[in-house]
C-alpha cells in the first residue's frame, strides 16, 4: 500500500510544525519578540511605538466610553502592525536581490500605501474623539 505524504513521521524543515501545545505556544511567542525586537530597528516602527506609550494612556482620558477608548487603542496598534507587515514585505523583496524590478517596487509601494492610509485613518479617529471631547 502507497503511504499519503502527510502520513509520514519524517520530521518537518521546520522544527516549529513538529512541537505542539505549550511549547508550540512558547516558541511562536519567543518569534513574536524577536519580530517585535527586529522592528525596533526600523525608525518608522519605533517612532509609533513612542507614540503608542503617550497617545495609549491619553486614550482612558480622550475617549468617553469604552468603545472609544477600544477605537483610540485599537487604531494605534493596527498602525503598528501594519508598519511591521510593511518592513516584513520590503525585506523579503530586498532578501531577493538589490536590483531594480517594476513588481518589486510595486510591493514596497504597496506596503507605503498601506501604512499612509492607516495613518490617515488613525489620525482621523483622533481628531475626531478630541474634537468630540474638547468641542
């Protein structure tokens, strides 16, 4: 009888599809800080990160219920996690080679366009809650 490939117990090339419950857990989240740590080195990731721990607090006083704050919060660290999937697709492009190629700089523009139109999002739910709270 033929055996299925997914049938087979020859380990995976990759150790972290071989481990499960919690040190499948503890090792995604050891990946997790490394991408965190490898993001700080990006001056855009870091800037919003220092925007984060000021604008985060300032939240609780902005918002005036608890789905504002949640919003307030909430556009902070999509804008992050987009900034940090934007650096993931500008280094796997720059991973494939330093010459200049139409579809590469279609991502990375891409990757741009996505960060600015959360930006302008996260700044538009901002605006909004202080105009609501201060007017």
């Amino acid at each position: 009888m033929q055996e299925n490939a997914t049938d087979s117990k020859a380990p995976s090339a990759n150790p972290q599809k071989d481990r499960k419950g919690l040190s499948r857990l503890f090792h995604a989240m050891l990946y997790s800080f490394a991408g965190l740590s490898a993001g700080w080195g990006e001056p855009a990731f870091r800037q919003e990160c220092i925007a984060a721990i000021v604008l985060i607090p300032l939240a609780f006083w902005v918002g005036t219920h608890w789905i504002e704050v949640a919003l307030l919060i909430g556009s902070i660290i999509l804008l992050m996690v987009v900034e940090l999937l934007n650096t993931a697709v500008e280094s796997a492009i720059d991973r494939i080679g330093p010459e200049w190629h139409d579809l590469s700089k279609r991502a990375k523009d891409m990757g741009s366009a996505a960060v600015f139109l959360c930006l302008t999002l996260c700044a538009g739910i901002w605006l909004a809650a202080l105009y609501h709270r201060l007017i």
